[in-house]
C-alpha cells in the first residue's frame, strides 16, 4: 500500500524564508503548495477558510509579514495594515487549521521582547517595545488561543539566499554586501544584540518540528553565537575576504529610527537541539 504524502501549505513562499522551507519539504514524502500573495491573502478570514477547507493540508507554516518596522511606527495606516497581517492574518489560519485539524507552524519575531533582560527563555513574558512588536505578540497570542496544534517559532536577523518576492526586504548582509561594492568605509551599528538565524537551518528545524513529533508550543531557534550588528558584519567581511572596506562601529543615535528596538534579545533556546554556529553557516551561504 502506497504512503500517504503528508501535504504542506507554505504560505510566503516567494520570501527569503518561505523559499528555504520550500526546498527543504520538497521530498518525495511531500505534496508542497506554495503559496503567496497571488494566492492568499490572510487577513481575509473568509478566503483562508475556504482554501484550508478545500485542500485539507496536515501542516500549514505562514512565513508572511509585514516588517517595515519604522514605518509602521509613523504610519498609522501602515499600522493597521500590520494589524491585518501580522496579528489578523495568524488568527484566521489558526481558526482555519483548528476547524480542520492542520498544524499551524507561524513565525514570530525576537521583537517580541524589550531587551532589558538580555537572553530569553521560551516561557519568559513578552513585552515589545514597537508597533511593529505588538503586532507580532497579536499573532502569537492569536495563535495559542485559537489552534490547539501549533509551533510558534521565534527567531530574528535572518539571512540566506534572497526572497524572490516584489518589494522584498534585503537581509542585513546583502544590503551591506552591496554597499561594500561601491563604499570604502561603512558605519555600523555596534548594538541591538541578538542572533542571526540562517534560513536553510531554519527550515530544516521546521521539518525536524514536524517528523519527530515535537511537543506543541513555543520554540526559539536561532543559529549559535549572539552578535551586534557591526560584530556580525566583521565575520561576514572576514568570510568573504573584503579588507579593503573599513568597518565603524557607532551607536545606535548615529542612525535615528522611529521604532525602539530591543538592546540584547538573545533567544535562548532550551527545547529544541541547539542549531550550529551562525558562522559556519554563513560559510556555507557564501560558498567559503
């Protein structure tokens, strides 16, 4: 008798992450819809009922966002939009996947918290300090309330191969990769300490998530080794073998932003096997 393929919607398909998950649960033991915003709009609660109903998916991972971090903190119809995507959108796949028994795998944002405590736990209180950051709690919360089988996968700085998506954001390293083309000097912000999370093992843990039957819950995967963005930018550089582009450290006044961030939010992860450095990752993201 033939396996059943286990079917898999993922939602943000054409994003940094959404591609990664995409080759990762592209095995044979897999039927995988990917889906983005040509196909699904998740703030519209009626659609995405409709479609998780039709297609009765084993496991829906939603990658979607909106993280135009400081225009949602000026922008009040920015905000609103955030609302609809980030806290909105979450509820109306974990009302659906509830309704028709799917795991909901949702991504979450380190943003979450407000850095005066440094490294967080999975259990620790959220409490954020942006817009931005209390719409991403809107969607964690909307999502432990509302599906009994979900992941909650906090993470933050992600790198990797670029999204393919229209309007997609530059991750940290290739915008400063490609500056680094035209600038002999680049000044960089010596805070915000976190770590980085490289997409390919990102993806790779959801899928370890979903095969090994891990507990329903919260998670905090991140590669090894917190970092500011200008200590990330060193190695980066070091990898890469750029010597002739000087590197600044300066403060986070240097480069005024309407959104706080949170000064160290270290996700410490303690339920999950620890993902490698972030280094050798990189290494192998740059092909070094």
């Amino acid at each position: 008798m033939e396996n059943k393929k286990t079917k898999v919607i993922i939602i943000g398909a054409k994003g940094m992450l959404g591609r990664a998950l995409a080759d990762v649960f592209a095995g044979e033991n897999y039927e995988t819809l990917l889906w983005d915003r040509e196909q699904i709009d998740i703030s519209n609660g009626e659609m995405v009922a409709e479609l998780i109903e039709k297609e009765k998916p084993d496991l829906v991972i939603n990658t979607a966002a909106h993280n135009a971090v400081d225009k949602i903190e000026e922008d009040d119809a920015t905000f609103e939009l955030a609302k609809k995507i980030n806290g909105e959108g979450p509820l109306n796949l974990a009302l659906a996947c509830n309704q028709g028994g799917a795991v909901l795998a949702h991504f979450v944002s380190d943003y979450v918290f407000d850095g005066e405590k440094g490294e967080y736990v999975e259990t620790d209180l959220p409490h954020p300090i942006s817009r931005y950051g209390e719409t991403k709690l809107m969607g964690e919360e909307n999502v432990a309330k509302n599906c009994e089988k979900y992941y909650l996968i906090r993470t933050s700085k992600l790198f990797g191969p670029p999204a393919i998506s229209k309007g997609a954001k530059k991750s940290f390293f290739e915008t400063m990769l490609e500056l680094a083309k035209k600038d002999i000097s680049l000044k960089v912000v010596d805070a915000e300490i976190s770590c980085f999370a490289y997409s390919k093992d990102l993806a790779e843990a959801v899928k370890k998530l979903w095969e090994e039957k891990f507990p329903f819950g919260i998670y905090h995967l991140v590669n090894e080794g917190p970092e500011t963005w200008y200590t990330g930018l060193k190695k980066v550089f070091a990898i890469v073998g750029i010597t002739d582009v000087e590197i600044v450290p300066v403060s986070s006044d240097t480069f005024p932003r309407p959104a706080k961030r949170p000064a160290s939010a270290i996700l410490k992860n303690t339920k999950f096997p620890q993902l490698r450095d972030w280094e050798a990752a990189a290494r192998e993201w740059m092909g070094k």
